[in-house]
C-alpha cells in the first residue's frame, strides 16, 4: 500500500486492498506484487523500526515452530485486555497478531492462564464467571435427565420414586409428571447470574490505566514477553518487538497526533 506520492505505508493482505480499491478510496498500480496507491493522505507514515516493520512481507508460517498448515491468529495481547485501549493504541495494529499452527497455538493459550492469574493476583481482578452453578436447579435437572433417559426402567422403583418427588416438588405438584414436564427440566438454564461478577480483563486494564502503575505499554510488554518466555518462537518477523506500541506511541507524541489523556492511559505522559 503506498501513499499518494508513492511512499511504501505497509504491505496488506489482497481483500483488504481489493475493499480500498471497490470503496474508491485507491487505485491499483500494478499486480506483480500487487500494489494500490491511496487517494488520500493517510494520518500518519512509516517512520522507523516500527514503520519498517509494516512495510515487510510477513512469511505465512507458524512463528513458534515454522509448519506451514493449519494457521490460527493468535493475539499475544489477548482480546479481553486489548479491547478496553485506547483506539491509538489498537487500531490497524497487525503487531500482536501472528500466525501460528494448531499445536502450538492451543500450548500458547493454556499458557496464557499462568500470566492472566498472575495479573488476577496483582490487580485483584479475580477471574470469575459471569454464570454459577445453581445445586438446586442442577439436582432438579439432573432427576430429569435420569427420568428421561433411555435406561430410566431400569432404575430401582424406590430411586425412581425419589427422583420424581424432586421434579414435583420444582413444579409445586405431587401429581402425575408428563413427559413434556420431563424434558422441559432436562433441557433448562441450571446456571445463574454471577451477582458479584466483576470483568478480569476491565480490572486489569484500569489498574494499569492509573498513574504509578507503568501505563498499558507496561501490560503489553508483560505478555510480549510472556510469549516469548514460554513458546521461544524461532520464525517471528524481523523488527518484531516487545517494546512496538512504545515506540509508534513516542513518535505520533513527537508529531503532536495523540490525546495527552491517551499518553497518560499509556504511561507515556
């Protein structure tokens, strides 16, 4: 993708050139690598490792082992924290996206769980269920599930007795249960609301939001480096950087193209 003048901005994937091409918003210059130069002056250009960065032909590869199947994005910010930043500091950013196959990608996700309860202890932002096991419910479903259930005649008649008083007493009746009121139980919602249910990922980010704290750009190096630490990827792209968002962040700061309250949320201020 190239600026009005020519300058190389980053290089793209075809359907989103394709979408800048249909949307009138640029015009393809040539398709041998295909190249589309836009129509407009885009906010900001490639400056630096980090500009160069985006430039680069990234290799379809998994970035931990090298297979060349069975890709998976694997966001090394994961969705719950990275949603909640700032719009500089998410949007259009592939940095953190990579592509990795299905092995490694499921190793890297149970891995995450070691630095999400370590920021649950560090941030008190236990992480919680937003639905809890109700026993009752889940007692009254479980009778009829047994009720229901192809081998129910072979249920002793004093256990089936038993399971039958528990679904009465759900519908308030000591009368005969019918098959509908049977699978209408075995089939319902045996979870309720987590009253006290808090979002991890929100509590994170607003604790690294406070001053003192190291800003978001603290957090998203703790999981750069966590990946690194834990996967030891041999393929990543070059100019790849635990440090990336810092930097971009450092330069649009120098060019006068960022809210101070999104340096502060940063921990650049």
């Amino acid at each position: 993708m190239e600026a009005p003048d020519g300058d190389l901005l980053c290089s793209s994937d075809l359907k989103k050139a394709e979408w800048y091409i249909s949307k009138g918003l640029a015009e393809k210059v040539s398709d041998d690598p295909f190249t589309i130069r836009l129509n407009f002056e885009p906010s900001g250009r490639a400056v630096g490792d980090v500009g160069k960065y985006y430039k680069q032909v990234k290799n379809n590869c998994c970035v931990v082992c090298g297979s060349e199947h069975s890709f998976h994005r694997k966001f090394v910010i994961p969705s719950e924290y990275r949603k909640l930043f700032p719009s500089v500091m998410k949007d259009h950013q592939s940095h953190d996206v990579l592509l990795m196959c299905t092995a490694c990608h499921v190793r890297s996700n149970m891995e995450d769980m070691a630095l999400r309860e370590e920021l649950a202890r560090k941030c008190n932002a236990p992480i919680q269920e937003k639905k809890l096991s109700d026993p009752d419910l889940r007692s009254v479903q479980s009778a009829a599930n047994a009720l229901v259930n192809r081998s129910a005649n072979k249920i002793p008649e004093q256990r089936r007795e038993e399971l039958t008083k528990i679904v009465q007493r759900f519908y308030g009746t000591e009368g005969p249960l019918t098959k509908e009121q049977l699978q209408e139980v075995s089939s319902m919602e045996s979870r309720v609301p987590n009253k006290d249910y808090e979002p991890h990922g929100h509590k994170v980010v607003q604790f690294f939001s406070e001053q003192g704290t190291g800003g978001l750009v603290t957090l998203e190096r703790m999981w750069r480096e966590h990946f690194l630490t834990t996967m030891r990827p041999r393929f990543l792209p070059e100019l790849w950087s635990v440090s990336h968002n810092q930097q971009r962040l450092t330069i649009r700061k120098q060019e006068n193209r960022i809210r101070q309250q999104e340096l502060e949320m940063a921990g650049l201020a």
